[in-house]
C-alpha cells in the first residue's frame, strides 16, 4: 500500500464551474478512485483561488463584497462536484484564515532567505490570467489567451529572484533527470527552452490589490494571487493534518497547459527556495474547445456540468469528456457529442448487451457458473479456466500514464467484441438445437466478460459498476442508459 497525494488546480471562483473545470476534477477523481480499489491511500485535493484583482473585479460587478461574493459562488462548486460524483478528500479555500497565516509565514521565509528585492516595475497585465504579459508574447496586441488588452501597470513590487543560474540550473538538472517529472513530453520540452531561454524575477506583491493576503512587513502590498493559490498545495498538508504524509507536496499536480509555466517552474522554484521537498510529478493535459470554438460566455456556448449531468446522468458525463480525445492532447466536445457517446457507447454497446445476456440467461434458464471463468482465445474459441484468466489488457498501465481514452477504448473493445460474439453464436439458435453445452458457454463467457467490463469502468462509472454488478448478481435486468428525447 502507498499513499498518494493528487491534485487539480483551486478554481477561480468569479463565476460558477463548467466543463472546463469539471474535466481536470473528473480526471483526477478517476485516479484517485482507481488507486483507491487497489488499496492505496489517496489524498484527493481540490479547491477555490479566492484572492485577487480578477475575483475582486467580479464582486464588484455583482455589487458584493469580494467575501461575501465568493461566499455566495461556493455551494455551486461543491454541487457540482457533487452531481459529478468526486470524492476529494478536502475542499482548499484560500480564504481560510490557517492559509493565510502559513502564506504569510512562508513569503516571510523567502524575504530572510534573501530571494525577495523591491523594484519597480512597467508591465502589461492581463487580468484574466491574473499575470504580466511579455510585449512578444501578445497577438494584435492582446492576451493569446483572453482575446482582451491587457493594462499598463507601473508599480514598485516585491519580486522573487527568480533569474540568474542558481535556480535554473537545478530546475533544469531535476526535470531532465526526472526527479520532477513533467507530462507529456511536449510540454516537458517547452519547459526545458523557456528555462534555457533564462528566467525573469516574478513580482510576488500587488500594491493596487486590496483583496488578498497582506504581505509581510509591508501592509501597503498583497502577496501575488498566484503565489498564494500555489502555496495551497502546501498549507493543506498542514491544515488539513497531513503530517504523517511522506510525499509532500504532492504525487501528482493535474491542471491543462495554460498554468503549467506556474506548476512547472514558479512552484518548484519558490520550494527550492524554501528548501520544501518538490511534486513527484506535473501534468499538463489539453484545452478543449466547444463545438469546435473557445468557450465563452459571448458566444453562449459554456457547457455547465450541472445541466448535462441532470440530462445524461454524472457517469455519462465522465465516460464522454474522457472519452473523446487523448488526455494530453487539445480536443473538442459538445453536447452532440456527449448525446451520441451515451447513445451508442453506452446505450447500444454496454446497456444492450448487460441486458441481452442476464435476459437470455433467465429465458434458457442458464445459470452463472460461479466456479469457473470463461475466456475468448485469440482464436475465438471459448476457454473455460478454473482462475479469472489475466486478460490482456493494458488498462493498467493506460490509466497510470493517464491515457485514460485509450484505458476506456480497451473496455469497449471487449465490449464489442461480446456483442460480435452474441451476434456469432446466436444463443437464441443454439437454445432451439438443444445446444445446451455451447449456450452455456457462450451466455458464460458474456457473463465474465461484463463482471470484468463492471470492475474496469468503476473508476470512470462508479455508479454504472454498481448498478451492473447488482444486476449480474441477482439476475434482474434493467436498462443501464435508457433513451432520452431530446
Ligand atoms: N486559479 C488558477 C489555478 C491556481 S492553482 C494553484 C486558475 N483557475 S481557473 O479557474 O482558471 O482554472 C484553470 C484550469 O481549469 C485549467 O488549468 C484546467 O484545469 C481547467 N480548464 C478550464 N477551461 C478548460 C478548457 N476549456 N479545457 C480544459 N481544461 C480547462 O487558473
């Protein structure tokens, strides 16, 4: 048994969750599940950012003030999280005033460990990324990101010392020996050329920021949003009594592409720093668009989590996001599309076939024969063993590397291939011709196949597994993902 610290990144909260967000959770809560089952002990954070000019902005429009705003926006993610069936061990807040405190504790460390210089500072800051933007890094002049201008600032600022070779150099010796893994390789790689591109000192203070933690020694600034949403990976272990945890900060930190400069290099680096023991692993997982646009609020086109799962059921929801594309790679969904995974992938593939075979079990009186297993040879032969047969999956191993599409295309190809096998064998002939031995054999192997199917999709479909190996058992049919009229 080991234990295992995973996260997702704490969310804005300046507006309710979508699908964007739900994705990343989904993810990770599949993970934690998976290793769950297999008896680790998993220690699942998520979380709200709470702090910030972006936040502030968002109150101010609402007519709130930022605690009472953020206070109000809460109960929406965890009723998300809720309808989507994440288990996290704990919900972060980086309002809780234990956070706080740590936050400052830890900036304090950095100032007398010598890594903080006030300067002064002209900059161009995208509030929606909540980060100043290089002149070569805009498109029109604009955020790549955000599409909007961003704001001339000229402050004097805390900054963390972050150029020079010091630093560098041991972030560049500890990714390529993978002592801090970075996933997938692509962005690995771009991680490595904006190192050796050279680093730049990170303001770490706002003095136009009001909400936000007060920076040590200096009431005049708030420490850097940023900083205090990264430190959450830290205060938890302590807030939340993490002690015992051998791996602090974490296993795994799970996020898309647009925060990986920040998981990759400003929190390794502000650890180093701190002489904190750094993250196992950081992967970087893709963006997806809506239809085949950016999701936005003024196309009208963001996708609630909320909605679709009232609709489709939270397992579809988790099988479909999952589903569609390589984790690691941009993607698209869309409500057509989700409709058509529930329709056929689950609907007409696994629904239909659970309840063919327990059907036609009962109607040929076939029982399970609970002390054998049943298998496929490559051959399409059928193999009767007295062991579960180690079926040659890399199920496994997908789900370690977080190809979760790829984990879930070798489920469905047993699933196909059973249905290939019904349509074959025809049990509805080989009950007429009395073949009582093969009809045994074929419903048998169906059996074990979807007991297998049940065991595989738990992670993805809790809800789903339960469902099947409840219906396996007591041989009572019921339609898993019945039609919906849209
Ligand atoms: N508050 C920061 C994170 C601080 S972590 C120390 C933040 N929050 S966010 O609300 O903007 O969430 C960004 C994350 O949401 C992405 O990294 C990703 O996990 C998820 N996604 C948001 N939109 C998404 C897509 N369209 N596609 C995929 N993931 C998306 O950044």
């Amino acid at each position: 048994m080991s234990k295992k610290y995973i996260t997702t990144p704490i969310y804005y909260i300046n507006d309710i969750p979508h699908i964007g967000h739900a994705y990343t959770t989904i993810a990770a809560d599949v993970l934690a599940r998976y290793y769950k089952e297999k008896g680790d002990e998993v220690f699942f954070l998520t979380g709200t950012d709470e702090h910030g000019a972006k936040i502030a902005e968002a109150a101010k429009n609402a007519g709130k003030e930022p605690k009472e705003f953020v206070d109000g926006l809460l109960p929406r993610f965890k009723e998300a999280w809720k309808n989507l069936n994440i288990e996290y061990s704990e919900f972060f807040r980086t309002t809780d005033p234990k956070h706080e405190k740590i936050v400052q504790e830890l900036v304090g460390k950095l100032v007398e460990k010598g890594f903080v210089e006030k300067k002064k500072y002209d900059g161009l800051y995208c509030i929606a990324c909540e980060k100043y933007l290089k002149s070569s890094e805009l498109v029109n002049g604009k955020c790549p990101d955000h599409k909007t201008e961003p704001i001339k600032q000229s402050e004097e600022n805390y900054f963390f010392k972050l150029s020079g070779p010091a630093i560098s150099s041991k972030l560049l010796s500890l990714i390529n020996n993978n002592e801090l893994i970075i996933e997938p390789q692509t962005r690995k790689n771009e991680v490595l050329g904006k190192i050796k591109q050279g680093l730049e000192d990170v303001s770490i203070s706002r003095a136009g920021v009001e909400w936000g933690i007060k920076f040590p020694g200096d009431d005049s600034q708030t420490i850097y949003v940023w900083v205090d949403a990264l430190l959450n990976y830290y205060t938890a272990t302590k807030i939340f009594d993490m002690e015992a945890w051998e791996s602090h900060p974490a296993d795994l930190h799970l996020m898309a592409k647009d925060i990986l400069w920040f998981h990759a290099i400003i929190w390794p680096a502000m650890l180093l720093a701190l002489d904190l023991p750094l993250p196992k692993k950081v992967f970087a997982h893709g963006f997806f668009t809506v239809g085949g646009q950016k999701m936005s609020k003024t196309i009208g086109n963001v996708l609630d989590p909320n909605k679709l799962a009232d609709k489709y059921g939270t397992d579809a929801i988790r099988y479909a996001v999952l589903r569609e594309f390589p984790f690691g790679e941009d993607g698209d969904i869309s409500e057509e599309k989700i409709a058509s995974r529930y329709k056929n992938d689950l609907g007409n593939e696994l629904g239909n076939l659970l309840q063919r075979t327990i059907s036609m079990m009962n109607k040929y009186g076939v029982t399970p024969d609970r002390k054998r297993s049943y298998f496929l040879t490559d051959e399409g032969e059928i193999e009767e063993a007295d062991e579960e047969p180690t079926a040659e999956l890399l199920y496994d191993d997908h789900i370690k590397n977080l190809q979760f599409e790829m984990a879930l295309q070798n489920v469905w190809k047993l699933i196909r291939e059973t249905n290939v096998l019904i349509e074959e064998k025809k049990p509805w002939v080989l009950a007429k011709a009395e073949n009582k031995i093969e009809l045994e054999r074929v419903l048998n192997l169906a059996f074990y196949r979807l007991y297998s199917v049940a065991k595989l999709v738990a992670p993805f479909m809790p809800e789903t597994s339960d469902k099947m190996k409840k219906q396996l058992e007591t041989l009572k049919p019921e339609q898993l993902f019945p039609r919906i009229d849209s």
